[in-house]
C-alpha cells in the first residue's frame, strides 16, 4: 500500500488530481480532528477516484452571504463514510471534503458566527452572553449538525435556543425576534436534491446577514483553518433551552392575524390537499388551516419526515412532479386546491382547479402575483390603504419576478420597490422601515399586534403590503423576516375563498388579472455545470454577456443592457443596490430576460419575462408571448453553448 502523499502527488504529476485539490486535502487533514477523514482520502485515491477528489477538495467551501451549502454525502460512499449507517439509510457520517458539509466546515462557521456576535454585543457595551436560536428540517444530518452546532454554542459561552425536532426556516427568523436573540441558524439547504445540507445564519433582526455583518462574519469563518476550539470553564459556558409546541403555538397565533377576512374561510371552507414533501410544513400548516376553516387533507405517503425524500425526484414545490402525488388525490377526492412546500417551508407551490375541472399548476410569479392583488384591492376595500396614507404603503419584489406585480401595485397607487434576489434584501428593507418609526413609538414593537405595528407604520414610516419572489417565496407580514411558507399557505386558502364567493375559479382571477394589465408571462431556464470545471464555465460564460454583448435576440435588437456587476445602480427609494454578478436585457417589444448565476447551486440561471397588450384576448396573447419567450430562450440556449465550447 502506497503513503496517501506518493498517491496524490503521482496523481498531480499526472493531470488526474488538481494542485488546488492536493492543497486543500493537505490543509483539511492538518485541521481537522474527524477520524473519518483520513481513511476517507485514503480509500478514494486508491481507487483511484481522482473526479470525487477533485469535487470535494477543488476548493474551500467559503462562508457566503447566506452561509454555507454543499454536499454532505459524496457521489462516492466511502466505506470509513458509511460505518454502521445512519437513519433513512444514509452514512453514518457525512462526507469529507474541503467543499462539503461536514462537521469541520460546519464548527468552524458556528465558532467564527460566534466569535463576530460575541464582538458586536460588547461593543454594545453588554457583559451578557450571546443569545442564539438553532434550528433544522429533516435532511440528512440535519439534526446532527444542529446539536453539534448547540454544544459549540453553549461551551463557548452562548446562552441557546434549540428547537426541539425539525421546524421551517421562517419559525426560526420569528423566534430570533420574539426571544431578543443575537443570532440564529438554521441547518438546512432548502429544496435542493437530497445530497446537500447547509448552514444558514441570521442576525438579531431575524433576517439573513447583510452588510456590515455578512462581511464580518465571513472573515471571521474563513480565517479559521481548523476545527478544533477549547471550551469556556463551565461556570462561564452559557445555557441550553428546548423550544417545543409551547412556542409554535405563540408562532400560529402571531400567523392567524395576518389573514385580512378571515370570516371568508370560515364560510367557504375550502377543500385542500396538502403536501410538506417529507419536510417541515406539516408541523404547523396542517393544524392552521384546519383551525381557521378549512376541510385538509394530507399526502400520507408524504407525511414521512425523510431526508431521502423518496415520492419524489426533487422536493422542489417549483417542480410539477413533485406535485403529482397531491393532484391525483384532489382528483380522486374531489378538491380543488393543491398545496406542496419544501423540506424547510420557506416556498409555497399550488395547484387550483380550473372552470374545465382540470388541476392548473401556478408558477410562483402567478401565486405572488394574485396574493398581492388580493392584499392590495382587499386593503383598499377595508379602508386600511386610503387616500391620506397610500403613499405610506408599499410592496417589495425582486428584480427577476414578474412585472404583473408591478402593474397591480401601480395601479393601487402603491409603490413597487424592486431588490435584488434574495430575501434578505426583502427583510433589510423592513428593518429600514421599522427603523424609521421614532424610538419612543417602537418600544416593544416585536410584540406589537399587526394592527398596531400597521399604524405605526402607515403613520410614521412604510407599510408593507406584500413581498415576493418568482421562486415561490412570499412574505405578508413584517414578524418575520424571510419568506414563510406557513403564512402563504392561509393567505392562499383566503384567496381560494374570495374566489369561491365570487364563483369563480382561481384561474379565472389570473385570467381577469391579464386583461385588465396585459397577459404577462415569465420562464426560468437553467444551464446546470457541476464541479471544479463547471465552475469555471459559469463564471466564464456570466462574464461573456459583458464583453461580447448580445446585440438582438429573435429579430428584436437589445435596447437596453442593465449591468449590475458595477454597483451603480439605485432602487426606486433611492438606496443604492449592491453589486451582483447580474446582467438585465431588454428587447424592442416589452420582453426582457435576466442573467444571474446561482449562489446556491450550480447552475447559471436565466430569467425570461414577456408581455401583451390590455385587453387583448388573454389565450391568443397568452399563445403569442409564450411563443416568442420560447423562441428567445432557443436562441440563447444555443448562443450559450457555442459561448462555453468557444466555437
């Protein structure tokens, strides 16, 4: 048997192991403490398996902006990986590799979170321990990490709050509120394939890192090499407390007074089938709907919290077949409304039946769309939103969701602010706007009731109808601070029920919606480039469209490019919009298309809006702009390759 260095060093010599990859094994086996990895290394290079070397080690896995994601179990098992197997038949241990989640890239961003929030409260001045809110959904070492992530916590001096199963994301942004917490983390990779976890970490308004903080804490994780911390005499190592139903019960109550007419659910009671695709959701969605008036049902067979999520190919509610399971049972069972979140409940997908009796999948850029519209005419309606204060009022959406809601806002007199992807710019701005009420009228806001808080801000600051983006994220409320699957779930039962007491159809209101503003079609594509090489690819193809710009699309010219990576840019409230590797393309005509690669995943996404005229008639301008949206992408698609191969 040959010493791991001769093996990884014959390898770089011959092209089949990276420099990079040789460097980054070197570093990881001299920082880490896990007994797991070197027989790990050891066992791959002599197989021989220089491709899964190069995955897990071609580079660090950074702390970003939202935290860490990678995968947790190798495309490869190892056999010291494997051991004596874990729940849902997994490994007993996660995977090794400088660019997976582990539990040394997993302790080093909880010691370097903690050493930037330890800072931040004593240059408050404080001498009080650190207050932190940890939570996890059902994937595969989730809880794992999550009671890993708790120790750290408590021996080095952090007074925590650990949930005590699975729970969705946005419980835990609402209790780093409710509890006066510094910081939070959830354990999570939201809907991405069941390989991957990750780490996502929060600040002590609930809302994800943004600057100065996320430039904080990444130096702070990333200067750290090893995994390996000592922990604080126990007199000075901080508390641990198990959050249960007690506290759900505190988050349902806060949810049920978002809902604007509740008296409609009860008379409709809406028929439901609902799905948490082996995740969170159920926790709370379930029992919710059925205490404000609906008649649900579940996908038993889905019921099942596993991190293999097994009925389904990706537990993605963005995805028609994850749906699949749920639309036959409506059928069967006679229901009309379909509801299916991810593993962490942050996004929401429905499916409604139509006038024909046929199940219609919306997109997420549709739900969003109708739930603004609802919010803002039934807002108007209850005099909430009126002359003296409309121009307090506001809704916030992304750059790359659709333009409908634009319309819908525009149309209410309600401005529209446009963010850049992500909610966490969605939440920065709520925290502006609740920093802009006078600090003696916000003094115990965070248990303000929604009526008071909406006073407060319609008098002093901006209030925030609605939020969203064309992932299937939505927000109606500001006691949380990321999107929240469980709010949209009752927002959506609500507007199934106006729809039922103005029989019609939930297709039918879109259809409505197109003709009075233009049918408005969108399309995400995506070009998926996995490992060391598809990274390269991705950055080279993004930076491509900037110096070999695309002068006309489909016989429509380019008429205007807007570049993002610059930071130049402001939004319509005059805040300047960080800089993002995005690039905006507008057509002759009203279409347009977004170019931004992922930053969660690997891919390089491509967002295609189109548009008809008002009051045309919605199928033959539906057919027109989805033609054409299809002809552009086929132009792009092809135009993309030819960029990658460089013929």
């Amino acid at each position: 048997m040959k010493p791991l260095e001769s093996l990884l060093q014959e390898a770089v010599a011959s092209g089949s192991l990276l420099e990079s990859s040789l460097n980054n094994i070197t570093s990881f086996l001299a920082g880490t403490q896990d007994p797991v990895a070197p027989a790990a290394i050891q066992e791959l290079a002599e197989r021989q398996a220089w491709d899964e070397l190069n995955d897990r080690f071609y580079k660090n896995l950074a702390f970003g902006t939202g935290g860490l994601r990678g995968r947790t179990i190798g495309k490869i098992v190892t056999t010291a990986e494997q051991g004596q197997g874990g729940p849902n038949n997994r490994p007993e241990f996660p995977c090794i590799g400088s660019a997976c989640m582990n539990y040394f890239n997993v302790g080093r961003a909880m010691y370097g979170l903690i050493i930037y929030v330890k800072k931040h409260v004593a240059a408050q001045n404080s001498t009080r321990k650190p207050r932190i809110v940890i939570g996890h959904d059902t994937r595969h070492f989730s809880r794992n990490f999550a009671e890993y992530c708790a120790k750290i916590a408590v021996e080095l001096g952090c007074d925590t709050f650990l949930f005590d199963a699975p729970r969705a994301t946005p419980e835990i942004s609402f209790a780093i509120r409710e509890l006066n917490a510094d910081t939070g983390v959830v354990l999570t990779a939201s809907h991405n394939p069941s390989h991957d976890n990750g780490f996502k970490a929060y600040f002590d308004d609930g809302a994800q890192l943004v600057p100065p903080h996320d430039i904080g804490v990444i130096q702070e994780v990333n200067a750290l090499k090893s995994d390996v911390y000592e922990a604080l005499p126990a007199n000075q190592q901080g508390t641990l407390t198990e959050l249960g139903s007690d506290f759900d019960h505190i988050y349902s109550s806060r949810l049920k007074n978002i809902l604007l007419r509740p008296d409609l659910i009860a008379a409709q009671a809406p028929k439901i089938v609902y799905s948490n695709l082996h995740g969170t959701g159920g926790h709370i969605i379930v029992p919710l709907l059925k205490e404000i008036g609906c008649d649900v049902q579940t996908v038993a067979i889905q019921d099942t919290q596993d991190g293999r999520f097994p009925t389904v190919k990706s537990p993605n509610p963005e995805n028609s077949e994850a749906l699949t399971l749920a639309i036959e049972q409506a059928d069967k069972s006679g229901r009309d409304i379909v509801i299916a979140t991810d593993p962490d409940c942050d996004r929401m997908g429905v499916a409604v039946r139509d006038a024909s009796g046929k199940m219609r999948l919306l997109t997420g850029n549709q739900t969003g769309s109708l739930l603004a519209w609802y919010r803002c005419k039934t807002m108007t309606d209850l005099g909430w939103i009126n002359d003296s204060n409309r121009s307090r009022a506001v809704m916030i959406k992304t750059f790359v969701t659709s333009q409908l809601q634009d319309s819908i806002g525009h149309h209410y007199g309600i401005e529209v602010v446009n963010v850049l992807t992500g909610f966490k710019y969605i939440a920065q701005k709520l925290g502006k706007y609740e920093q802009a009420i006078p600090a003696d009228k916000r003094v115990g806001y965070r248990s303000m009731s929604e009526a008071e808080t909406r006073a407060l801000r319609l008098e002093y600051s901006r209030f925030f109808v609605f939020g969203g983006e064309e992932s299937y994220g939505y927000l109606a409320q500001d006691f949380v601070r990321d999107k929240d699957a469980n709010a949209a779930a009752i927002l959506f039962a609500e507007l199934a029920a106006y729809a039922a007491e103005q029989k019609k159809t939930i297709p039918d209101l879109l259809d409505n919606l197109f003709l009075q503003y233009g049918v408005h079609l969108e399309m995400g594509k995506s070009l998926v480039m996995e490992g060391a090489d598809g990274a390269s690819k991705i950055a080279a193809l993004s930076q491509s469209y900037l110096q070999n710009p695309l002068q006309e699309v489909h016989g429509m010219k380019v008429t205007r490019i807007r570049d993002f990576t610059k930071g130049n840019l402001y939004d319509e409230e005059g805040d300047s919009i960080p800089k993002t590797d995005m690039i905006i393309m507008e057509l002759e005509g009203g279409f347009s298309f977004a170019v931004r690669p992922s930053g969660t995943e690997p891919k390089i996404k491509y967002y295609f809006f189109g548009k008809g005229q008002p009051g045309e008639e919605v199928n033959t301008s539906r057919k027109t702009v989805q033609d054409t949206l299809n002809a552009i992408w086929a132009e792009i698609e092809a135009d993309a390759h030819k960029r990658v191969s460089g013929h």
